[in-house]
C-alpha cells in the first residue's frame, strides 16, 4: 500500500513539468512514510511512496527495475496470489531479488504484455515504464479499490493516486460545473469526472497504454453478470451458500499474508462479523477494532461488535467516542481531502483508521458485501416496488401523512417517516429515475437550485445528462435487482465507499483489505438469482444464512443503522457559527458567486425547523465544499 504519481511528455515543453515530481511525490507522504524514490529517463518521471508491507527491506522499495535495466515500476496496492504467479515465473527462469509482489508484477509484464493484467488478484493502480520501446502502461483494479487520477493535454500527461499530488504537477484549476452538479445531488462526486475539468479518474477495470504520442484506453476487466446464465443457475441455495463460504475463507485466507501487524475492522455488523470470524480460523487472537458513539446510542453498535469478538475470542478494542472527539477530528479530516466528498461517515473512519494504526498496519474490512448481495434498505425497497401488493400500495396511499410528519436520520420515528416518504416517491417512478432518486439526497432540481445562474449556465446540460445516462446504463425496465446491484458496483462503490475507506485508511497510513471484493466472490455473486440475496423478509439473504452458524444470533434480529456520524446536534451547536458567519454567510456565499444566496439561506431555515428531514446532508455537502474551495481555489 503506497503512493504513485508520474509524468509523461509528448513535447520539450511536456519535459518542463519533470521538476515537478519531487513537490508531487511529496503531497502523498501520509500514503506512505517509510521511504520515496524517483525515477527519470528522458520524457517519463515517477515517484513513489512506501508504506512497507511485504519484505520491509530496501529490497523493497521503488520504483523498481529489472535486472536488464529496461522496465520500471510503480506499484500501490497488494496482489495476493503473488507467490502463486511467482512459482510459476521461476519455472520459466526468472529470478527474483525480493519478496515483493511488486517484483512478480514486473517480471508478470515482461513475461506476458498488457495481458498479464487479468491473472492478478488484488487491489491495484500501477505504471510500468518500458525504456526500450519508450511506453507507459497505466492500469487500475477492478473495482476502484485503489484510486487513479490522470491529466493530459497535448504536452503531457500525468497520474497520481491523489488529486492533491497531481495539483503539485501543476494543472489547471478549473471547476467542472457538471461533476459540481452531481455532487450536490449524490455528496460525491462519480467518475470518470473530478471536480476539475481536464482531470479524470481511471474508471475501475481499465488501463492506458502510451506509446509514440498515443494514448490507448482500454477496459481489461468487466463483471461477467448474464442475467440469462443467471436463470439457468446450477446449483441449489444450500450449494451457494457452501461455496460463498468456501470462497470467503479463500479470501480471507490470502488477504492475512503480511509482514506487519494485522487485525480486523469489527463494526458488530453481519459483514465485518463474517469477516472476523473466518480470519479468527486462521489468526489466533485476532486484533479486532470498532467505534462507538458514547452520546449517541441510535448509532451505537458496538454491543454486538463484542459478542463477536467474545465468541471469536479475538483481541479486541472498543474506541468510545463522544460528540466531543468527533468534533476534534473533524478539521483535520476536512483538510486531508482535495477533492469534494461529504459522506458524512468519513470522519468515524478516519478515527478509527487513526487508532487503529497505533495497534497494526493491515486492516481487513467488510466493504462491498451490501453492494454485491443487496444489503442496503434501497435494496428491499426496490425488491417490494416490483413486487407490488397491498403493503406498497398502501405506503403509496399515505403520502399526504408523510409530508406532514417530522422527517430526520437522527432518531428512529423521524428516520423511518423518511424512508417511507422516499419509498412512496420511489413507487410513482421509472426504474432509472427511482434508482438515483434513492441514490441521491438532493434532486438534481433541488441541487441546480442552489447554484447560482451564472453556474447553472456553465453545467453544460448534456454533459451532465450524458453522465447520468452512462451511469445508468445497465437498468432496465423489464430487468431486476441484479440490475440495480451492478450499477452500485460502478457507482456507490468505488466513489463513495472505497473512496471514504482508501482517504481516510491513507491520511493514517492504514491499508484496508477487502474480502468481499475478491473477484472469485463478486463474479460468483453476479451468477446468483435475486431470490438468493433479497427476499421479502431478508436482505443480504445469503450471506446471513450461510454464516448463521458462525455469528451470534441476535446479529440476525436488528436493524440496519449504517456508520454514520450524527451531525444534526453539531449543526445546531458548535457548528452553528461556522454556518452562519463563515462558510455560508449571505456575504461569503455572494462574493463567491458558486452558489445563490436565498436558496443557501433557505437551506439553513430547515436546519434549524422542526423538520430537518436528509437537510443536514446537504448542509455537510456545502461545508464540506466551502471548506475544500478556501483551500484550494480561494488563494
């Protein structure tokens, strides 16, 4: 787990932006603190951090190069099937001179090409320099586990696993109104767009191929949903669910090889709690680590984190935290992003990144599962919008009671009034609109209503349109709710999710793996029936069922509360300031010119009403935002 960036130039002029590198390389230390290197020959530059992992030696570190001094790399992420790849490259005569996985990826390309790409198992962005031929091979993982950003114009291009490291390579600084837009509706921002124009993000499963001045982009990796071969399933659901389990030990299994210390996340979830127990098989006295909310018992699930962990018998650590430490963090977290991201729940994780490296450096997770078995509330929602019946009808039929109720995610009555008006709204809709509706905390009218004209001009209408439409290019009408799974896979996933996990795991020099995301896992996912993962009564069907014997049950008679980090009582207290007087104060907000000022301003009335309802999201977008744009646009 580490950090890259680099530049190639097509042009003299392209070469000026080399002295960059070092400012570049920089930017990412917390990405890795334990050493940096560079490498420059004539147009190609790249620089790397490390975060020691495998073979903690200087063998170890990068960029790398082979024995014919002809290839280089720069590799952040982990392959665990290296050892695998390894043996079989030995047989053919290589010879290595470290433990890396780094190597064997080297050696991988020199032995195979481009194609080599598909045999690795792990998380991943990676650049390999061929002197002789004077290419660069650019390549992402899978699902987004690792990020990519790349710049290009007709001088250079650039790439780096951070914005804030690719900014020190000098690009434009021009925001994109369109990515603007999206943001204020989803709270992220979805690629391949970034909040700057002309900087894209390497969208999951592809790869750039740079060779005399041409930029080839190719998707080398694709889930391989079918929903006709879906349908011909041969296996029985007591089948599936022994071979989910025999291929979640696997990847566990791989993801504990390590030469730091290593536990586990444990939020007393049933994904975190599958995940503990499988390593638990193969770790004695497995290090595990949840949060918890002192101040806020509705988020608080750190009770049945410790039945887990009592029935693991794993080593465990509470950090219980009070309103009081959250607000500690919260503006250093701010500071650490260079890019626009308010899911709130960032900052939970970054303190738990943060205490949980003071104890190990490798850090399991259960990220994914929800996307991959339908473990979200939007996921039964959808389930019974196409079912029908009496029960969403009759949901459908009490929308004037909806309207009229308290709405707010701070307790359970108001949470709950939410959701049912949002499912009423969602049954008046097409399956495409319904899915970002439910995707969304602003409409996109809501969202374009807070910009000002001048920026509402500059969005570019089909541009945004045209992003939305790729997005949701996998729903259908007559489809189903793999349909829906597979479009968070593209979406929710690797720019929500992993981008909160990686930002924050990184701003704490923590690597977070990922079992779930296992290919074999996520490829078998995809060849399950919908019946398999969501029923009427049961989200996530297969995975509680099929480790109903591992996990305590009364994981298996609670609500599904999420990690979010209550805000509400901040923005009415210690925040109320920084709201009113300086990040949206009427004058701030005008000089500005991004946003409209009475639309803001009506926006802090409902804060402060007796009816929040999902308002304080959109509150935290525009902080977050404002915050972001004083640091790096405002100077």
């Amino acid at each position: 787990m580490c950090g890259i960036t680099g530049v190639f130039a097509f042009t003299e002029t392209g070469r000026q932006s080399l002295a960059g590198l070092q400012a570049s390389t920089d930017a990412i230390i917390r990405r890795g603190p334990d050493s940096q290197g560079h490498f420059v020959y004539d147009q190609c530059g790249l620089g790397f951090r490390r975060l020691a992992i495998l073979d903690l030696s200087a063998d170890g570190n990068q960029p790398m190069t082979d024995a014919a001094q002809r290839y280089t790399i720069v590799f952040n992420g982990e392959i665990f099937n290296f050892r695998e790849l390894r043996a079989k490259l030995v047989k053919k005569g290589y010879k290595f001179h470290s433990q890396t996985d780094t190597e064997v990826i080297l050696n991988l390309y020199i032995s195979e090409g481009r194609s080599f790409i598909k045999k690795l198992n792990g998380f991943f962005g990676l650049a390999i320099f061929d002197k002789e031929e004077n290419s660069l091979f650019i390549a992402r993982d899978r699902y987004g586990v690792k990020p990519l950003l790349v710049y290009r114009d007709e001088d250079k291009l650039f790439f780096a696993s951070e914005m804030k490291s690719i900014m020190a390579l000098g690009v434009p600084r021009k925001l994109d109104y369109a990515a603007l837009s999206h943001y204020l509706q989803l709270n992220y921002i979805p690629g391949p767009a970034t909040i700057f124009k002309g900087v894209k993000k390497l969208l999951p499963g592809h790869y750039l191929y740079i060779k005399d001045g041409k930029v080839v982009k190719k998707r080398w990796y694709k889930i391989p949903y079918d929903p006709k071969k879906v349908d011909k399933q041969k296996l029985d659901y007591e089948q599936q669910q022994k071979k989910l389990v025999t291929l979640m030990d696997d990847a566990v299994q791989r993801r504990l090889v390590a030469d730091v210390p290593l536990g586990a996340f444990l939020s007393g979830g049933i994904d975190s709690s599958v995940i503990t127990a499988l390593a638990a098989r193969h770790t004695p006295h497995l290090n595990t680590f949840s949060i918890g909310y002192k101040d806020e018992p509705f988020f608080d699930e750190t009770k049945y984190a410790n039945l887990v962990a009592a029935r693991h018998k794993t080593n465990h650590t509470v950090f219980s935290l009070t309103n009081d430490d959250l607000y500690e963090h919260l503006h250093s977290m701010l500071d650490y992003l260079d890019e626009p991201f308010a899911d709130s729940s960032a900052l939970a994780v970054y303190i738990l990144s943060q205490r949980t490296r003071q104890q190990v450096t490798v850090a399991l997770s259960g990220d994914g599962a929800d996307e991959i078995f339908g473990g979200y509330n939007k996921h039964m929602a959808e389930f019974q919008v196409r079912q029908g019946g009496f029960k969403a009808e009759a949901v459908t039929g009490l929308n004037f009671l909806w309207d009229i109720l308290p709405k707010s995610r701070s307790s359970f009555f108001g949470n709950k009034v939410r959701q049912l008006q949002r499912f009423s709204r969602g049954m008046l809709s097409g399956v495409k609109d319904r899915y970002w509706d439910w995707a969304s905390f602003a409409s996109e009218k809501d969202a374009r209503g807070l910009l000002s004209a001048d920026s509402r001009r500059k969005i570019g209408k089909k541009a945004a349109d045209k992003r939305r439409k790729d997005i949701l290019e996998n729903i259908h009408a007559d489809g189903d709710l793999n349909e829906v799974l597979l479009t968070d896979m593209t979406l929710v996933l690797p720019y929500d999710m992993l981008t909160k996990v990686d930002m924050m795991s990184m701003a704490n020099s923590l690597e977070v793996r990922t079992p779930f995301l296992d290919y074999h896992v996520v490829d078998f996912a995809f060849s399950l029936p919908v019946s398999s993962k969501v029923d009427g009564k049961m989200k996530k069907k297969i995975v509680q069922d099929a480790f109903r014997s591992e996990l305590p049950v009364e994981l298996y008679d609670r609500p599904k509360h999420g990690f979010e980090v209550p805000l509400l009582k901040w923005f009415r207290g210690e925040l109320r300031p920084l709201i009113e007087n300086d990040l949206l104060a009427d004058d701030f907000v005008a000089a500005q010119g991004i946003f409209d000022v009475d639309a803001v301003r009506a926006l802090k009335t409902q804060l402060f009403s007796r009816s929040p309802g999902d308002v304080h999201a959109r509150i935290w977008a525009l902080i977050v935002f404002q915050t972001w744009w004083k640091q790096y646009m405002a100077a």
